[in-house]
C-alpha cells in the first residue's frame, strides 16, 4: 500500500475516533444512515448525470491506484534508452530491434521504432507530444470526477439538512424538546457527511491522482528528450547525464549543504 495513503487513513480513523469518543454522549449520535444515504446515493447519482458511463465506471479502479504503491520505472527507462543509444551510434538495427521487444514501456517503444524507420525528427516530436498531451487530458479528466463529486457531496449534505429541517417543523407545535433535538441533531448530520467525504475522501483522492499524472509526464518527457538525443547521435555517456538530470534530487538547486567531496567521506567514514 502506499505509505502516505495509509498515513492519511490512520490519521482521519483517530480523528474521527477522538470526534465520537470525546465530544459526544453517545457514539451513535454521529451515525444516521438515512442522511448519509441521502449524501451518498445523491453524490453518486449526480455524477452519472454529469459524466459518459464508461468514465465513471473506472472511478472503481482509480480508487485502487491511490492505494497502491507505484513506480514509474524511470531508471529502467534511462538504462533502456542508454543502451539502445550504444546499438545505435554503432549502427547495429537489428540489436535495437531486439531490444524493443523487451521493453514495457510503449511510449519508449514507439519513439524508438519511429527512429529506426528513418522518420523525420519534427514528426517523431510531434506523434509523441500528441500523445503526451492525451495522456494529460485523459488523466486529468480522470481527477475531475472526483473533483466533481466533492462539489456534489456538501450540496447533498444540505439538501438532507432541509429535508431534517421540515420534519423537524413539523413537530415543532407540540413544543417537546425530546422530539425537536433528536432531528434537529440528524438534520445536521447530513451536512457533516457531505462535508466530510468532500474534504476527506474525495478531495484528496483527486490531489494524489494529478499528483501521480504529474510524475508520469516528467517519465514521458525524459523518454521524450532522450529520443530526441538518439536521433542527434549524441554520445551514450551525454545522454545518461542529461537523462538523470531529469531525476535527480537536491535539496537546493542554487547551493549544496556539502560539496560532493565532503559527502563522499563523510559516507566512507561511517
């Protein structure tokens, strides 16, 4: 699982406990199924309304993403392009071809085919951006229902707060306050579920899945730039410097802490 989705849960399972234990009589008063069916069944229509079916349907599998632990493979992708890079500057086709076929990465892939066909530089660029860019729209789209639905969700909560309200009105004329409270209190409920899935599940589903879009494109512009090396038949080593450019990691981009002679001693020292 992924460990900071598995933080986040852990955190809002004892805030939620801290919620029920410690500032309510009872526990069962934070639960009305009606109103959070009201928030639920309201949200998830809503959203089919809104959206093309096939889309919403892959809400389901969205959801397992963000719980799962991913990695985009980048070194393996830098490493793959390094050698097809040395096969290529030796003119070697049929090893680069060889190579291909043990690739995962298709967007790799297809750059690399497009050079071996002797296809022209700008159209290799341009093939590869479009599909870039559909990757983006497609994902991002993907985050928007889920963006969408924490719209919806507080929406719903009201609107189960005014249905609780007008029966609440409706007893109001006998005046006893043992009928009132209680649905005044469950009137509010519905609000606090729609709040609540909004900001604790909804929202931060959709943050970590542009988040992991992001990640993706940096992948797919380093494959981008390394074909765009191999093409220009720059050297093997040149194009494994500027590819790790595009994941290396330092704390300051303008200053080190430490320059890289100090560090390497103080890790051999200890």
């Amino acid at each position: 699982m992924n460990p900071s989705t598995l933080i986040g849960i852990l955190a809002s399972c004892v805030l939620l406990a801290s919620v029920l234990l410690f500032t309510a009589e009872s526990p069962q008063s934070f639960i009305n199924l009606p109103g959070l069916g009201i928030v639920v069944a309201g949200t998830l229509a809503a959203t089919f309304i809104s959206y093309p079916l096939k889309e919403v349907l892959r809400v389901v599998r969205l959801v397992a993403i963000v719980f799962r632990r991913e990695n985009t493979y980048i070194r393996d992708d830098i490493t793959e392009l390094v050698d097809m890079s040395r096969l290529w500057l030796k003119g070697d086709v049929r090893a680069v071809e060889a190579s291909l076929e043990q690739t995962r990465n298709p967007f790799l892939r297809t750059g690399i085919q497009l050079v071996i066909a002797n296809t022209k530089e700008d159209e290799i660029f341009d093939l590869l951006r479009w599909r870039i860019s559909r990757l983006k729209a497609r994902e991002h789209a993907e985050a928007q229902i889920f963006r969408t639905m924490a719209t919806y969700a507080p929406a719903f909560g009201m609107i189960g707060t005014l249905v609780g309200l007008v029966n609440m009105l409706e007893v109001m004329e006998a005046g006893d306050l043992h009928v009132i409270g209680p649905r005044m209190a469950v009137a509010l409920l519905t609000t606090f579920y729609g709040i609540l899935l909004a900001n604790l599940v909804f929202k931060p589903i959709a943050v970590k899945l542009e988040r992991r879009t992001e990640e993706r494109l940096i992948a797919m512009n380093m494959v981008l730039e390394g074909i765009s090396l191999i093409t220009k038949r720059r050297l093997p080593s040149f194009i494994e410097e500027t590819l790790n450019s595009f994941v290396a990691n330092y704390h300051d981009e303008i200053r080190d802490p430490q320059p890289p002679a100090a560090r390497r001693a103080k890790s051999e020292t200890s």
